[in-house]
C-alpha cells in the first residue's frame, strides 16, 4: 500500500534530509513552467498542475513545489494559492539573460546554497572526483545521515554535472571553480581516455534468485551473441546499471538470464508486472522494448528509462524523464560513467519512493486507469 503524504513527510522530517529531494535540473523545469505561464509573475497553483495534467494534491506535486522552493527557484507552499519565481528563479529560467549569469545563478542555487553541497564542492574543488565512498564518507563527516549520505552524493554528482561544474579534462572528470565554468560557458572539451572498461561475464538468474521484491528487470535489445546491441546491453548492464543499484539491493535480471521452466514470453511479463523496479533501456528504438514498457507503465510501477544520447525519444514516452547517455565513442562516456550511474540511482530512489502510483503517459491522460495484479 503507498505511503500516505502525511507518513513520507514525517519521515522526511525525522531523517533531516538536509538537502532537496531531487535533483536541480527537475527543479529548474518545474520553475521554468512557471516562467512560461505567467511571465514571470505568480500563476495560481491549481493552473500550474493542470497544465502538467498532475493532481495538484498529489505527494509528486507536493514535492515539485517543496523542492523548487528548497533551490531557492520559487515561493509558495503546495497549499498556497499562487506560486512565483524568487529573484534568482526568474535569473536562472529567462533566456533573455545572458547564458554566463543564468549559469552563476544555476551554480548558486544547485550547489552554493545548498549547505552540505558547498562544503563537499569547498572541499574537492580544482581535484577530480573521488570516488563515491570518499564522497559519501565526507558527507557524513559533514553531518549529513547515513540513511541519506548516498542519496546526497548522487545529488550533488548530478547537480554538478548539470551546472557545469563537473567537467571532463585531460580524460578525469574534474569539479572545476565557477570562475572556470563561467570562461568556458561555450567549451567543450574533449576527453583522451586509452581504454574502455571489459563488460562483465553476465550469470544465469535461477528461480532462487528471481525474487521480484528485490529485483530489477532490465528491458532491453539484447540481440544475438556479439551483435552490436548485444555489446551494447552488455555494456550498460555491467558498468552502469548493475553498479549503479549497489546500494538498493536490487538484483538486475535480462531476459536471457532467465532459466525458470516455462513460456519466455510469460516469464517476461511476470518480471515486467511483478518486479520493484523495471530500467527500460530505450536505445535502437527495439519494438519489443517499447511493447514491454506499455505494459510496464499500464500497472504505474516504478520505472527507470534510459537511452544511449545517438537515439531520440518517440514522443509516445517524452513525458517521462529519460536519461540520455553519450557512448558515441570511449573518450565521451569513460569519463563520465560514475555521473551516470549517479543520474540512475538518482531517478531509481526517487522511482522507489514514488511505490505503487507511478506517474506515466498513460496516467497523465486517464488517471483513474490502472491495472492491478
């Protein structure tokens, strides 16, 4: 049964998770909403969710509004009956503004303002990126929770990456000054990395195993041994995904590792119905894919989508966020894998928390629908 707004707030309260609960770039699209609608000016908030096609009272829309308002983008609570942009919320969504002082704003409300955030970004700034238990080890240091320190690292990961503060140099992903960022606003630098990472060896998931209370279902086109979507899935599973879910407990299962008796059609969508969470991976516009993701959005649980950067998203399924991921060649995606897997576990804990009414395409449109298992 989904948790009541009234039991997720007073855990949140009693956790003291000293930062938003997502990641800034969602927040920025929420007040850019806001921007596109009133021009600035408050727009009442039963106008804002009805643009959306989201039920102003429900807890997503709840947390679109505390979390804007944590950033620093926007006052009014989510019972207020107009929303508006704060100073830097018009600054940091107007176009008219010069891309440099958007990105000083951005910089300022996604990291500098955001106290555990400063001092991790004080702490490791003109260094490349530890590795995530330094990061979560400092965190902690900081007096962040230890039931929230990794959600904060990936936070602060992906805030950085957005802002521009986390830059791929000389084949390292570096946390750069703002002084930097704001010289090279138009840069792009490209990385030199030698080699890339050997896919892992994938094993069979046995009946033990596919416990779907702690399973991920991976969709994806898988093709034939050593076919390009197979290295491909390989690829993403192995030094993506599978590390990204470490701290979940989620077990990943494909399609092929299963070695349950039975139909493999009905065993895939006994996964797609029944499993915690589903990552969709989207790449070569696979139909069989986009078949198991309607089913998957049909029963409003947890998902996670995910594409390689080369593809674009079928305006079928634009409405949900999607993860683009650039693997054009090693020296584009080597570099910036721990973001990645930190943009993944991002969206996953946010998934998880979400339970059972999951926001898809098919719920924007007809709310009431959903089938029950």
């Amino acid at each position: 049964m989904p948790k009541s707004v009234e039991q997720d707030s007073g855990r949140r309260r009693r956790g003291q998770r000293p930062f938003p609960a997502t990641s800034f770039e969602e927040a920025l699209e929420f007040a850019q909403v806001l921007f596109t609608l009133g021009s600035g000016q408050p727009v009442r908030r039963l106008t804002v969710f009805d643009h959306l096609g989201k039920a102003p009272e429900s807890s997503a829309s709840r947390m679109l509004i505390t979390n804007s308002n944590r950033y620093g983008l926007t006052k009014g609570s989510y019972v207020a009956e107009q929303l508006e942009l704060t100073d830097d919320g018009r600054t940091a969504v107007d176009e008219s503004v010069g891309r440099r002082e958007r990105k000083r704003v951005w910089a300022k409300l996604a990291i500098q303002d955001i106290e555990p955030f400063r001092q991790l970004y004080d702490r490791f700034v003109n260094s490349r990126l530890p590795a995530k238990p330094v990061l979560t080890d400092t965190i902690k240091q900081l007096g962040v929770a230890a039931e929230f320190s990794e959600e904060g690292v990936d936070t602060f990961i992906v805030n950085l990456r957005f802002v521009g503060l986390l830059q791929t140099l000389s084949g390292a992903d570096r946390i750069v000054t703002i002084d930097h960022l704001l010289d090279s606003v138009l840069s792009s630098p490209i990385a030199h990395i030698d080699s890339a990472p050997a896919p892992e060896r994938r094993s069979i998931i046995t009946q033990e195993h596919a416990t779907f209370e702690t399973t991920c279902f991976y969709i994806t086109p898988i093709g034939a041994d050593g076919s390009e979507q197979r290295k491909h899935s390989d690829l993403f599973l192995g030094n993506i995904i599978e590390p990204a879910l470490t701290a979940f407990g989620l077990r990943v299962v494909r399609a092929d590792a299963i070695d349950k008796p039975g139909i493999i059609t009905r065993q895939v969508i006994e996964y797609l119905l029944r499993s915690r969470l589903v990552i969709a991976d989207l790449s070569f516009h696979n139909p069989n894919v986009f078949y198991e993701l309607a089913i998957r959005h049909a029963v409003r649980l947890p998902i996670v989508q995910i594409m390689r950067e080369l593809d674009s998203i079928p305006f079928d399924v634009h409405q949900m966020r999607t993860i683009l991921i650039d693997n054009r060649d090693i020296y584009a995606l080597v570099p910036k894998l721990e973001t990645y897997r930190s943009e993944i576990a991002n969206q996953v804990r946010r998934a998880l928390e979400a339970g059972a009414e999951v926001d898809t395409p098919i719920s924007i449109y007809f709310p009431n629908f959903k089938i029950s298992t």
